[in-house]
C-alpha cells in the first residue's frame, strides 16, 4: 500500500522572503528551528523549503551561508532525508546549484528583485543638434577636439567618445 510522502517543511524568517509568504505555499510539519527539524526527519522524509537559499540561513557572509547550506544539506541526507524547494520546484545537484547561486544574489541585495540602475542621459533638441553638427568627426577634426568642441558648446552637460560611439549612429 502506498504511504502519504512524510513532508517536513523548514520556516526561515528572511528579509526578502517573509514567513507568511513561505507558510502559505508549505503545508506539511512546519518547523522554524533547523535543529528541531533535522530531529524529526526520517529515512524517506522530504524536507522542504519555499526557495532553495533559505536553507543557509539569514545571517552572516555569502560564505558562512554556502557553508551552512552544505552542512545541513548533508545533515539531511546523512538521515536519509531529501531536500526540495517550492519556488522554484527542484532536487538534487539543481537545487544545490540555484541555492548557490541566490545565495551569493542575496548577498548583493537581489533576492528576485530588478534594479532599474541608472537613468539615461536627457538632452535637449539644442544639445542634439549640436552633437550631430560635430558626431561623427569630418577630415579636418579629430575624435577628441570633436568631443572638446560638443562639450564647450552644451556646457554644463558632457559627452564622452564612448558615448558618442555607442550613441549616435
């Protein structure tokens, strides 16, 4: 006779992923402390966490958290325990190598976040007009004098080759 899947689920209150958004996706033996979970689990059990870092934890360095991970990933296993994620669904080596990777995003502030990064540079129809009149530079001007002479003209705003390159077709 088939048995129910023995689940035991990990809670780990971290700054980009709150306990009530991981309570609301797992509903199997919910457990808050690593240790009372690793005390439970079973041969056969599936320990399941919402995303694959929360399993290393919510303090310390990119490091201590990848070290943690791994020792209480093998923990689980030594048990004979299995370790899987909610969001998104993975096992095994996957899970190891996403949980890695968010780990180190997580670090750096980007836990499933998009920065818009820095805003692009306004000019108005003047300052296009004279950096066309200028960009590309003829025969009878260099690339830098053509940036000097862009740069006097649309004071306080400035240009740079590269820009002008990249930019202006």
């Amino acid at each position: 006779m088939p048995q129910k899947p023995d689940f035991r689920d990990l809670i780990v209150d971290h700054p980009s992923c709150s306990a009530k958004t991981q309570a609301e996706h797992l509903d199997g033996e919910v457990y808050k402390k690593f240790e009372e979970l690793l005390a439970s689990v079973r041969a056969g059990s599936i320990v399941r966490i919402y995303k694959p870092y929360l399993l290393g934890g919510a303090a310390g360095q990119t490091r201590t958290r990848r070290k943690v991970w791994a020792e209480r990933a093998d923990a689980i296993k030594a048990k004979g325990g299995k370790i899987q994620s909610i969001e998104p669904p993975l096992t095994g080596h996957k899970l190891t190598m996403k949980a890695y990777e968010q780990i180190g995003n997580v670090a750096r502030g980007k836990a499933g976040k998009a920065k818009a990064g820095r805003a692009k540079k306004e000019y108005v129809k003047e300052h296009w007009d004279v950096i066309r009149h200028y960009w590309p530079p003829r025969k009878s001007m260099t690339g830098l004098e053509a940036v000097e002479k862009i740069n006097s003209l649309i004071h306080p705003r400035r240009v740079t080759r590269g820009w002008l390159y990249v930019n202006i077709k």
